[in-house]
C-alpha cells in the first residue's frame, strides 16, 4: 500500500510540472490574444468536460501525465484568432511560456529549500566526515568541529584549510578547532593522501546562515543557473569522453520514478543538517528546469522546433509556409514518439543506477 502511494505521489507531482507548462502556453495565449479551444488536464480520452469558459473548454482526461492547450487555427493561418493566424511575436510568446512557467516553479521550489536551509558560510570549515585510522581520527576530531586555525593562522574557507595541510605533508601541524563552544589545539601529521582520502582524512563542509526570502531567491536563482550549465555542457562533456554514456543518458518514467524512490528514503533518514522533504523539493525542482530546458530544443514538434519557425518571420519578414511547418512538425512528432519509447524501454531494460 506504502508503494502505490509513493508512486500515485510521483505520477500527481510530475503531472504538475507538466500541467504548470500548460498553463503558461494557456496564459500568454489569452495574453496576446490567441484563442485557445481547450485547455485539458490529463491526456485523453476524456473523462469528462468541466466547464466553459471564455471560449475555452475545461476538460478531465484519463491519463494523468500532465494536460494539453489546443489553440485554435493551430495549422490554420485563414482563421483569424488562431495561431497559425497570429503574428510572429504573438506565437513566439505563447511558445516560451511553458518552459518559462517550469523555470519559475523551479525558483520557487529552490527558493523554498534556501529559505529553510540558509546559505553556506564559505569563510568557516565544518569537518563533515572523518575516516577511520586516519590522521584526524587518531587526534580525536569528529564531525561537526570547526576548523579555526592552523599553526595560528586563521582559516577562511575549505581552499586555505586544504593548501595550508597540503603544504606540511610529513610536518606536524596545529590545528585549532571548535565543539559544542569550546576550542582545542591538536597537533597532526599530513599523510601522502591515499586514494580516496584527504591528507588528514576529514571530508570539509560549510556552515549554514540563516538568510531572507530575497536572498533565499537569488540563490534559488543560482541554482537554476547552475543546472542549466550542467545541462547544456553535457553534449561536449559526453563527446570529450569527461562523462560515460551511462552518465549522459535520458531517462523515463521508470527512471524518474527510480531516483525518486531513492530521494524519498534519503529524506526519510534522520537528518540535522537537512529538514524533512528537502531531497525531494530539489529533485522535482530539477525536473522542472529539465522540462523547461528539453522543451526549448530546436527539434520540431518541440517548443524549441516551433519557435525556430518564428525566426525567419521576425528577422527577415518572410514565414516559412505553413504546409511545409506542419510536415516537419507531424515527422518531428512521430520520431520524439520513437524516441520517448525507447528511453523508457531502456528504463526497464538497463536500469537506472540512483547517485
């Protein structure tokens, strides 16, 4: 019974997202005077029709991945109100709206996060793990001491604390620290690190300061910025070989549905350091920055594809002829089809290894 609800809590969050980029097409249509014929939460077949409103049906459809706008005159240029009919501009807005919507629920989740978890205090080292028999250990630091100084010279970030132990491998150091409000001076020898350890065997971290909502959103912003430069590097970082295929790969529902189970038991072990739900806000956060971003690919059918066709109009005033548009949108879409089932065919063939 615990399953099916993790999985009916998934399967309602991401048709959220996808429900959210609707509803950003469905306001800047209106917005721009587009009209829509009906805007449908679910994909169908339908339910049932909700209401009417504006000139817009409200629909409930049976599979509950999302919804769907379904503009009017959407391969009709001769329909006044339409979409094909409307200008360059206009089409351009209601096209960027979605992946927009997704960027902004992605601000708030992340602004949420930051709000609760403060931002980190890069200028104090927080010793976050200490490995076994290691240098640290057989001094007696343990996690959560704060670094102070060694051999009497201030630390002021994990950069310092790391090339002031880097550069007394073999000596003996003094290294002041601070625990439960009281400070200690314990004399360690740097090792020459081995695989996988650090020189005294500590893992360093940062404080948290509790900050506002107005920084709280800007470094929700930052984390936005962050994703996406991950993101759009990943093509080169897999073409150079810095990442595996494995790595790189897309993934479905399954996959989703994988991480996610892994991102709930994370938030389900006891934590001081995050509150209860944190993983999960920043999982469906970065779902939603993934939406906005695949959606904004120049690949027809896609948002990104149809906002290409924009461009000629807008820069050259001539439009590509909306017969030979609809062509290359109908083989875009059959073939992201293919590709949508093959990724979540490889979901369950080759599955997915949650970091």
């Amino acid at each position: 019974m615990q399953s099916i609800l993790i999985f009916a809590q998934f399967i309602f969050a991401v048709a959220l997202l996808i429900l959210v980029h609707e509803l950003g097409h469905f306001l800047a249509a209106k917005l721009v005077g587009i009209q829509v014929k009906e805007l449908g939460i679910g994909f169908p077949p339908r339910i049932a029709h909700l209401f009417t409103r504006g000139g817009t049906d409200f629909t409930l459809n049976w599979i509950p991945l999302g919804g769907f706008v379904r503009p009017a005159g959407e391969n009709d240029p001769d329909l006044p109100g339409g979409f094909s009919a409307a200008s360059p501009w206009a089409r351009l807005v209601m096209l960027a709206a979605g992946p927009v919507m997704n960027i902004l629920a992605a601000l708030v989740l992340f602004t949420i996060i930051f709000a609760q978890l403060g931002r980190p205090d890069f200028d104090t080292v927080v010793i976050q793990d200490v490995s076994t028999d290691s240098p640290a250990a057989l001094a007696g630091l343990q996690a959560g001491d704060i670094v102070l100084e060694i051999d009497n010279q201030e630390v002021l970030g994990s950069q310092e604390l790391h090339d002031l132990i880097y550069a007394n491998l073999g000596e003996p150091i003094d290294l002041l620290y601070s625990r439960d409000g009281r400070t200690n001076t314990v004399s360690i020898v740097p090792r020459d690190p081995p695989p996988e350890e650090g020189a005294i065997g500590i893992a360093m971290g940062n404080p948290s300061i509790p900050i506002g909502s107005g920084e709280a959103l800007f470094y929700g912003g930052q984390a936005i910025s962050t994703q996406v430069q991950a993101l759009v590097s990943l093509p080169g970082r897999l073409i150079s070989g810095e990442l595996s295929a494995d790595q790189g790969r897309l993934v479905g529902y399954k996959g989703m549905y994988d991480i996610y189970t892994e991102v709930r038991q994370a938030d389900a072990a006891p934590s001081a350091d995050l509150p209860s739900g944190t993983n999960t806000l920043a999982f469906f956060a970065s779902i939603s920055v993934s939406l906005a971003l695949l959606n904004l690919m120049p690949i027809p059918a896609l948002d990104g594809g149809r906002i290409l066709f924009t461009l000629p109009e807008i820069i050259f005033g001539k439009r590509i002829p909306p017969a030979y548009e609809n062509m290359i949108n109908v083989v875009g879409l059959a073939l992201l089809f293919l590709l949508v089932i093959y990724v979540n065919v490889q979901d369950f063939i080759n599955p997915v290894i949650a970091p």
